[in-house]
C-alpha cells in the first residue's frame, strides 16, 4: 500500500526518512537493496507532491533571453519615457542602442 503525502508534517517525516537513507546507501549500492527500493519509492512520493503543489512553469521566450543576457553579464536598462534600451559592454565600456 502505497502512502499519500498530505500534510506538510507528512512531508517532513518523509524527507527526514530520505535523508537517513542516504546516509546508509551509497552509488554502489544494489538496486535490489531494501533501502534503495525504499530510498526510490520515496523519492518518487516526494516529487509527485512537488509537482502539485508547486508546479514549475514553461519559461517564456522573454525570461529566456533575459537569462541568457545575466549570464553573458549584459545589462539592459530602460530610460523613463522612452522606447530605447540601452547595453553597456563591460570591456569597451561602449553603450549601444538596442532597438
């Protein structure tokens, strides 16, 4: 009989459980290991309750970009009353128009 995560205190007890079990298994454990089968159907309870409550959302085309230009360190702001965006490059220290 498989449990139902319900509460939160279900899901503590649960990741508390999780956590002692990765303690006592390890990548070379067998799968057919008690603590591993129990270690996974855990693992799988955990998700699905994860997936319920919160769900992660598909990114937009526009939180894309804005990733993609944190992470080339591109900054891009927008002047009051206006319709221009203006990139500053760290290494010339040039601000270009973006339109």
């Amino acid at each position: 009989m498989e449990e139902i995560i319900v509460t939160e205190a279900n899901y503590d007890a649960i990741m508390a459980r999780i956590n002692e079990l990765l303690l006592l298994t390890d990548e070379c454990s067998p799968m057919d290991d008690v603590n591993m089968i129990e270690l996974d159907r855990l693992s799988d309870l955990i998700i699905a309750f994860d997936k319920k409550r919160c769900p992660i959302r598909k990114p937009t085309r526009l939180d894309i970009i804005q990733l993609r230009l944190e992470e080339m360190c591109i900054r891009i702001t927008v002047f009051w009353r206006t319709h221009f965006r203006i990139r500053k490059h760290d290494i010339t220290q040039q601000t270009r128009r973006v339109f």
